[in-house]
C-alpha cells in the first residue's frame, strides 16, 4: 500500500476537519439562539476530534509528525484543506449551507471507508458514524426550518446555496498523483464517485426545501486548496489557532 497515497489523503481530510472545526466554534456565544451556540459548539469540537484521529493515524501508521506540532507549526502552503472551510463564517445563513453540504460530503466519504483497505480508515468511520449522523439531521432540520420560515428565509438561504456550491464542489478535487493508486488498492473509490453519491444525498433534501441545485454542468468547481493554493483567509486563521501553542512549543499541556 502506498505510504504517499494514504499520506496524502489522511491530510487533506484531516486539514478540513480542523478548520472546520474552528470555523464552528467562532459560533459560539454568536448563535442566533441558545441552542445553536451550544450545536455549533459540539460539532466543533467533534471535528478536531476527528482531525486529531486522522493525524494520530497519519504519526502511528505512516510515521508522521506529532499531531498537536502538525496541526499547529505547519506553514500555510503545507495545509491541503479545500477553499470551502476557509471562508469566513458571514452571516448565519452561509455558515449553515456550509455546514449542510460539508457534513453530507464528510458523511459518504466516511461510509465509503467502512470497507477500506487501509484499517485504520475502517476503525475510525464506524466510530465517529453516531456524530456524523447527529451533524447531518441538525444541518437538514435547520435547512428545511429556514427555507420554510418567510420569503426572506428563503431567498437568504437559495442564495447561500447559490453562494456556496461552487466552493462545497472543491471538496473533491481529485489527485493526478494518487488517486488511481488509492482506488486500485480498495482504499476508497475516489473524488468523482463521492461527488455523484454527495449530490445524490442533498438533492433530495433540497427538494424538500424548495431550494434550487444549480445546475452542475455549469458549475466550475472551486479547486486549489488540495494543492497548497488558498485564499487570504486561511493564514489569519491559522495565526489565531497556533497563537497558545507556539508560545511554547516544547510546553506539556
């Protein structure tokens, strides 16, 4: 089994997750009501769970850094998160499109591992199923709540999508160098398949909504992060996360 491949892959959903998870916890104390700061809290800490899983399996298995020095004193360059995740969190109604089409594209990526054959990837999908279960009914009950609020509900919500779809497609920007390895080797099936499995999970819910997938022949998938390119935001970002941890980076926590 390639060593590369997998390297390459653990740290491109490891990436996500942590920003992600720090996008989410910016909620905190901001929601819109109580019950959602305390939602946005909880997915927020289970997605630097699920970050710091993927970097202890990347340390034990394919001899990588520490996770808590990965996480923290990699340059910006040296992360492989989609643009998606990096995006400031705005208004309440794209942080929540963001969180619908992130956690129904990290919810087919982890069922798609539950076969791996890497087992590692095996372990950790049937255990953190249950908390990807919980994200995905929150971020469709909140969809269908919104788009069927008001007119305004649902015009903020069709033009989050409409805001969004391009960035949530780059989520699966596929790799020249290793994905014909990882398929060829069972690991998973790949960026295309997850992508038409991802579509073929929120259509249904949006249909529910009333809101509108853009058409996705038309649509150019935001790409780049895969590769090191990102936007302003990621490095400000990533300033504020260390800042604790690179005040002493040899300190026991």
């Amino acid at each position: 089994m390639s060593n590369a491949a997998l390297t390459d892959l653990i740290i491109k959903m490891a990436d996500d997750e942590l920003i992600q998870g720090h996008r989410n916890s910016e909620w905190t104390g901001l929601g819109p009501v109580m019950e959602e700061d305390i939602a946005f809290s909880s997915m927020a800490q289970d997605k630097i769970g699920h970050a710091w899983a993927l970097y202890r399996i990347l340390h034990e298995n394919l001899g990588g850094e520490d996770p808590d020095r990965f996480a923290f004193m990699r340059p910006e360059n040296a992360f492989k998160c989609s643009h998606l995740v990096e995006m400031p969190n705005g208004g309440y109604d794209f942080s929540l499109m963001r969180h619908f089409l992130f956690d129904h594209a990290e919810t087919v990526r982890y069922e798609s591992l539950h076969n791996s054959s890497f087992e590692p990837f095996q372990q950790l999908s049937k255990k953190i199923k249950g908390e990807l279960k919980y994200h995905t009914l929150h971020a469709n009950a909140f969809i269908m709540q919104l788009s069927k609020a008001s007119e305004e509900g649902y015009a903020r919500m069709q033009t989050a999508l409409n805001d969004t779809i391009a960035l949530a497609a780059g989520i699966f920007e596929p790799s020249a160098a290793h994905e014909e390895t990882l398929i060829a080797e069972k690991v998973y099936p790949g960026e295309k398949e997850l992508y038409h499995r991802w579509l073929d999970r929120i259509y249904p819910v949006l249909v529910k909504a009333s809101l509108n997938l853009p058409d996705m022949n038309t649509i150019t998938p935001v790409y780049g992060g895969r590769q090191g390119f990102h936007t302003i935001h990621l490095a400000p970002l990533l300033k504020e996360m260390g800042e604790v941890f690179n005040l002493d980076t040899e300190a026991s926590w």
